[in-house]
C-alpha cells in the first residue's frame, strides 16, 4: 500500500526536521492508522510559512515506503528547504531589534503529538467526563478561556488567570509560578488537581487503557501497549510544541515587509523600546523568559491570594514574582495579569506603565502601545478536530456533579 504524497509550503526557506521511531510490529490496519496518525498530520506543518514580497518557497515530498512489519522499524522524514530564511534572520535590522520573528518548531514526532492532540480534546481525562486542556486552554480562543480566572471540577473557582498555551513551548518554565519545569511536567498538573480536572493519574491512565483505539494508538506510537502517565504527557507536550504563532504583521514587518504594520503601530514599538518594556519582554515569544514582581514602582493592589514564585521557594524575596507573560496574540488573550483584573490592553498598558516603569502615557502613547501589540496576533492552529475512540463496557464512567 502506498502513502500519498504531502505538500508542504515552506516560505523563505524555513526548515523542518519530523522524526519518528516505532519498535512496534504493523499488519495492514496499522499501515493505514499510521499514515493517518504520521504523514496526514504533517499538513498542520503548512502554516509555518512566511512571505517576502512574492517570494514563496514550496516542496512536494514522496514519504517513504509503508514500514515493514517487522521490529525495530524507524523512520525518519526530513523535510528540508533551502535555506533562505536563515540569511534573513541574521541580517543587520533583524539581529539589532530585541524582538525576533518567531520560528516553527525545529524537531515534532507527529505520531506524539496526533495522539496528543487527542488526549488535549478529551474530557475523560477529568473526574467529570466534561473538562479537558481544551477548557481553559481554548485553541479558539488564543488557548485560554478569556475568564478572569477557570472554572474547575464542580464550578470550583480557579485561583488564577489561565495563561495562553500558544507559544508556551518558548518558556523557561511552565505556571505563573513556574513550578513545571516544562510542558511535560505541566501537562500531568490539571489532571491530579482537585480544582481543575480534580482526576487521579491512576485513574486516567485505567480510563485510557479501557479504550482499545488508544490502546492500538499507544502501542503504534510508543512500540508497547503499556500506558502510563509519562507517555500520555509526553504527548500532550508533544502536540503542544507545534502551537507556535508566526507570520504575525509584526514578523512580517522585521522581515521586510514595511507596509505590514501601521504607521501607529511603528511608533509605539518605537515607545515600547524606548519605555523599557523590552527589558522583560523580548526574544521571539516577548515575554515568558524570566520572573518578575509584580510592581516594582508601586505596589499592587489585589484581592488574589496567589503570592507568585514564594510558592515554589519558600523564599520571601519571590513574593509577587510571576513569570513575564508572552505578548504573542495578546489581542486575544483577555484578561491580562495574574489575576484577570485588566480586562482590556490600553488598561493593561496603563497599570504596566506606572507600576513597572514609573511612566504615565498619554493617551496617544497608549493607542501607539496598543496598536503595536495587535499586530502581534500571528497564524492560529488550524487543523481537523480530532474524532475520539469510543469508550467500552470497562470504561470508568464520569462522575460530573461528585464532589
């Protein structure tokens, strides 16, 4: 059976490398759910493109044969375009600003992160067979909820303000407090909290293992069908590594483009330089690099109990220092702080500016700030919902209105 072949369109020459290692064996069905779960995923590559002028670059790759159905099979497609992108980057302009055009992930193992994106989308995750990653990270919604702060198992009020999963691979750590090292480490928190998913890893792992779709899936992906809780957030982190943004108007812009972005908008980056707001929020993903007090010039004020960093250690020095959000897609990611209690950017703007910078802006200055921060909003994630096996007989049944 042959594999059909898949057009990716690379602009500016923008490399990809997908790997993909298997020690398991493969009849025919396999083939065929392994080319759904491989080769029809890699169209989700397709976004990571970006344009200079009419300059466009597009490859058109014939995957290999299906894989043998013996052990220790490994595959490898390596989908490499030239490389013009990586002269642009590093040219003069690009490598002076503090801000850099955010690039598609180097490395994805598309078979994790299909089956990740089916474990994100799945609500039997959760105690009540109701909640997902998907809830408070909406992937249509700039991957948050747009609440002041989520609502957990039993409508039980979240503590804090859920963060944008979009870009968050770009993170030195994960949480407001940092306490995941990584999207790994992050993806197994919700699962176990008793005011989020309010799930056991025990349990979860006996949800999935009562599936035989995942059961199959697992087992194709990871070569065994034993499932345990470190597979099942090794692939929800690795889905969550392709939800980068590029070809914002700003990236565009850095690139080249002077018409992408707004004269106004040109100005207040000018004024988001020249202010001091880069010192926290830079690189590709403008933030999400460093932890810093929330309120350095002058205190502020909330009725949120959450204390920041202090939590993770001990020390009272960390008190009110939070992890500096990324301004990727900021448009879209209302509430901003901690606790949601800016509901909208020029409010944001004006509370950062005196608190942070000890600068009142102008209402014009504002508007600038603003108008700069829209043409932050980059590509979106687009791909096909997933379709979820189906639960069996076996399968631990939701308990949505237990306490």
């Amino acid at each position: 059976m042959g594999f059909p072949c898949i057009g990716i369109e690379i602009a500016i020459g923008i490399g990809i490398e997908i790997d993909f290692d298997t020690d398991s064996d493969f009849d025919d069905h396999d083939h065929k759910t392994l080319r759904h779960v491989n080769y029809g995923k890699a169209i989700l590559l397709s976004r990571f493109h970006a344009k200079r002028g009419n300059q466009k670059f597009a490859i058109l790759g014939q995957p290999p044969s299906p894989p043998p159905t013996n052990k220790d099979t490994s595959m490898k497609i390596r989908l490499i375009a030239t490389s013009v992108f990586a002269s642009i980057v590093s040219s003069a302009a690009v490598a002076e600003e503090p801000v850099k055009p955010i690039r598609p992930p180097q490395t994805i193992n598309l078979a994790q992160a299909e089956l990740g994106k089916k474990l994100y989308f799945d609500p039997r995750l959760s105690k009540s067979g109701f909640i997902s990653c998907n809830s408070c990270h909406n992937l249509s919604m700039g991957g948050t909820d747009n609440l002041k702060t989520s609502i957990g198992h039993n409508w039980h009020r979240g503590p804090i303000n859920a963060p944008t999963v979009l870009n968050s691979s770009l993170n030195v750590a994960q949480f407001w407090d940092g306490r995941a090292a990584d999207l790994k480490e992050q993806a197994g928190g919700p699962i176990a909290n008793p005011g989020e998913m309010a799930f056991s890893h025990t349990v979860a792992v006996e949800v999935l293992e009562s599936i035989p779709g995942y059961v199959r899936e697992f087992t194709q992906v990871f070569g065994t069908d034993r499932i345990d809780i470190d597979k099942v957030t090794q692939a929800i982190a690795e889905f969550e590594k392709t939800l980068v943004t590029p070809n914002a108007p700003f990236d565009l812009w850095l690139l080249g483009e002077e018409d992408a972005i707004s004269e106004q908008a040109k100005t207040g980056y000018a004024l988001f330089k020249a202010s001091g707001c880069v010192a926290c929020h830079h690189g590709e993903a403008l933030g999400g690099t460093s932890f810093q007090k929330m309120g350095l010039v002058e205190p502020y004020q909330s009725t949120s109990p959450v204390e920041g960093r202090s939590a993770v250690t001990g020390k009272d020095a960390d008190r009110f220092m939070f992890k500096v959000p990324t301004l990727r897609n900021v448009e879209l990611t209302y509430p901003y702080f901690h606790d949601g209690e800016a509901e909208t950017l020029t409010e944001a703007v004006d509370v950062m500016g005196r608190l942070q910078l000890g600068k009142k802006f102008t209402e014009e200055e504002n508007e600038q700030i603003v108008a700069f921060l829209k043409t932050l909003t980059g590509d979106q994630p687009a791909f096909v919902l997933p379709i979820l096996p189906p639960s069996t007989d076996a399968t631990p049944r939701p308990q949505p209105f237990s306490d």
